[in-house]
C-alpha cells in the first residue's frame, strides 16, 4: 500500500510539533511540517497525500496558499486550522472545496486525526480501485490472455499494439471462433478508455426491427411498447468502446444510419429530434470480405472506407502451427483447474491427430474438443481416443469411397453449416447456390439445422 503523507503547514512551532506528534502516533502516516507557505508549496512536487493547513500565515494569505495547491492538485484534500471564529470564512473556504474547516482550541488535533482518517479511508479506497483497474488491464493483456507463439498471431500482437495507443477505427476480419471480441476486448482494455465502458453488439442477434432503437435508444411513447425512455448501446458505451461484431451482415438501411452517427459523432434517439453528442471508439468485426459484399451491392461503399481503419486480419487456427498444441494444453489445465481435477497431460498420438485436423470453428472447436477429451479419459492422459472429432474432412476423400455427385454436394453442405453455425444464408453465399437447395439436399440426411 502506498504510504499517506501528510504534510501540515503551521507557524506556531510548538503547535505545529503537537500537531505533528499526534498524528505520527498513526503508523502508515508520514509527516512533514513546514513552518512558511513558500517551502511547503516548492515541495508539493515531492507528493502528498494530504494537507493541514494553517489559515493564518505571515507570508502568504490561507487563501492564496489554498488557490496555489488548487492549480497544482485540484483534488489534494486539504483540512484548515485557523483561529478565526467567522462563519462567512468556513463557508467561502468549504465551498472552494477544503475537506474540513478545524477552530483552534483544544480539540483541533483530535478533530485533525479524525479528518486525515478518513481522508485516508478514501485515499485507501481509490487505491483500491485503480489496483482493481490494474488487474482488468492485467486481465486482457493481450500477449496473455491471447495464447501463441507463431509468427502469424506475434503479427496480430504487433497490430493490437498499435491499436491501444490512439482511436483509430478497428476492423477486425477472421472466421468464426478465431477470437475476434477476445481481440477487440484486448483492444479496449489496454487502451486509454479501460476504465470506459466496452460494449458488444452482435449485429445478428438483434431483429432488423429492433437494431434501430437497440442501438441509437428510443423515447417514452415513440412506438408500441416503448412504456420508458431508453438510451441505446451507442449511449451506454459513450466514452468507451462499442464492439459491432458481424457488422457485413448489416441491412444497408441501418448502414445509412450508422454511418450518419460515425460521420456526425453524436446519435439521435428514436422518436426525439435532439441529438446526442458521443465520444465512442468503433471496433468492428466480420467473417466476410467487406470489399467483395460492397461489389455485390451489399454494403455501403462509404461506410467500408468510414470503417476501414487499422485492419487486423486473425489467422484460421489450421494455419497458426504449433498453437494448436499451446491452446490445447491451456484448454486441458484450465478445464482441470475449474473442475477441481487432478492435471492431465496430452500424449504424443492426440497431439499427432490434433495437427492433422483443420478446424474449421477454429479456438472455439478445440476448446469443446479437449474439454470433452478430459472427461472421456479414464487416466491421468488424454489419447488420441479420447479426442472425438466432427468427421467433416471425409466430406473431401474422394479416394476412399465410391459415392454420388449428390453425396459429395450434400457433405460439402454439411460442412459448411458447421463451418458457419448453420447459417443457411452464408452458406448460399459461399457455395453460390439457393437457401431451398440446401434445405432440399439435407431433407433425407435428418441434418437439423439449428
């Protein structure tokens, strides 16, 4: 803990000695008394946690002395000690913000002890806070909290700490379960605005019909159910940062409207006319290629530009090498650890059918997969039996079964919905086929599409 300095400011030498002696009988107090306000002011630079400060001084008035420690700590607390008994003085000092205004008589040092205590419980207080503060950026600091060595991810590092030291814009690109949020939280965290708030938003998850208020807020009344005013997520990020994951598959109506909230930094509620100013930093993200959906018409060329910003593209798990085994064992001890089970190791034949499968949901997958492996082994090693893989890359072994042109289409299919969480109108998209040949080709495999 940081120690207290108090530093009392008294003429009178023997009174600024009792004063001083009383409360060094506290420990964690450190006590320096100075006897001109010139000396004490030359030393404020030294820190201090707390002023005692004697109204009446031969070489400068209480309120000059108060003015001066004002400029140089707005919120230093200082406690008054005077002799004056004027009403008009204590309140013209306690409005300009002194912490306590003490009559000298004798109960001044006990009322002293009692204001620097709990002075100190504050300072204590705050302490704990920024310590707090401290372990939320320890918490996502991004070289930890992201694990890796490859030459791929240490590139993405290199970008995300670029990213923490201005407000650029952020895109950030990557298949699903690359880690995008966990990148963008990394991002907020590590940056100025940490102690900001940071709010997602998954543009996918909120109806077309509700994304408008969802994000810019509504007011009491403005439509059917709107029984209270609400600010929207825009708002309620206001000096943070916003997170709008999944922003390619935004509607080109709200695209106009977002752009006109990022163009003019402020946000206008449904059904108000008042705008709202806003200080938000925008990170986005998207498993698409922003530029090819502006080519087919389905996202705004000035928005791409308005959000091109600083791009950070996440490499696919299947391409970072030897991070697959990091992860894997990191997703082991950390299964074991929250479940209260005795550590596991990975043998050397899991790790061998690990490395030759592709991961298509990438981080996301080979969580679920080493979490299920360390409740199926029944010893203190994880086999390559115990890793139960999706078989999707089957979908592509032409050379070891003999099988339709309508089967292959129907396992391609089949592994892209897992690809992209049965998202049939992404995978139309992919496979640049219709939403009702997928339905038909699935219909006799019992697939079900969640």
């Amino acid at each position: 803990m940081e120690t207290f300095k108090i530093f009392v400011l008294e003429d009178d030498f023997l009174y600024a000695k009792v004063l001083s002696y009383h409360l060094s009988q506290n420990p964690d107090y450190e006590v320096t008394v100075f006897n001109s306000a010139k000396d004490l002011l030359a030393s404020l630079y030294k820190g201090v946690s707390a002023i005692s400060l004697d109204y009446n001084l031969p070489d400068m008035s209480g309120f000059e002395v108060l003015k001066r420690i004002r400029e140089f700590d707005p919120e230093l607390p200082v406690v008054i000690v005077s002799g004056q008994q004027d009403i008009s003085t204590a309140v013209e000092l306690l409005k300009k913000g002194v912490y306590d205004y003490v009559l000298k008589d004798q109960d001044t040092k006990d009322r002293v002890w009692s204001a620097m205590r709990n002075i100190k419980e504050n300072f204590n207080l705050k302490q704990r806070i920024s310590n707090l503060e401290d372990e939320i950026g320890k918490k996502y600091e991004y070289n930890k909290l992201i694990k890796g060595d490859s030459t791929e991810i240490n590139n993405v590092f290199r970008l995300m700490e670029k990213a923490t030291r201005t407000n650029i814009t952020i895109s950030v690109h990557g298949e699903t379960g690359t880690g995008k949020e966990l990148v963008a939280k990394a991002i907020h965290f590590n940056s100025k605005r940490k102690n900001k708030p940071f709010v997602p938003v998954n543009v996918t998850a909120v109806p077309r019909e509700l994304i408008e208020s969802e994000m810019f807020g509504h007011e009491k009344g403005s439509f059917t159910g709107a029984n209270a005013m609400r600010i929207g997520r825009f708002e309620e990020a206001n000096g943070g940062t916003i997170f709008l994951d999944e922003i390619g598959d935004m509607d080109l109506n709200m695209q106009a409207k977002l752009l006109r909230v990022l163009q003019e930094e402020e946000v206008v509620r449904v059904g108000s006319n008042k705008p709202q100013k806003l200080d938000v930093r925008v990170i986005v993200a998207t498993h698409k290629n922003l530029l090819e959906e502006v080519k087919k018409g389905n996202f705004r060329e000035d928005l791409y530009y308005r959000l091109l910003g600083l791009t950070i593209d996440l490499p696919p798990l299947r391409q970072r090498g030897n991070d697959i085994f990091l992860l894997a064992r990191f997703f082991v001890d950390e299964f074991c650890l929250k479940n209260s089970m005795e550590k596991l190791t990975i043998s050397a034949d899991a790790m061998e059918k690990l490395r030759k499968y592709p991961f298509p949901g990438n981080i996301r997958e080979l969580k679920a997969i080493m979490e299920l492996a360390s409740v199926m082994t029944n010893t203190n090693t994880i086999h390559a039996e115990d890793i139960k893989l999706p078989n999707t890359s089957s979908a592509f072994d032409l050379a070891n079964e003999d099988a339709t042109l309508d089967d292959y289409i129907k396992k391609i299919i089949v592994h892209y919905l897992e690809k992209y969480d049965n998202k049939v109108r992404l995978v139309a998209e992919k496979l640049n086929i219709g939403k009702t040949t997928i339905y038909r080709m699935l219909k006799d495999e019992g697939h079900t599409l969640l």
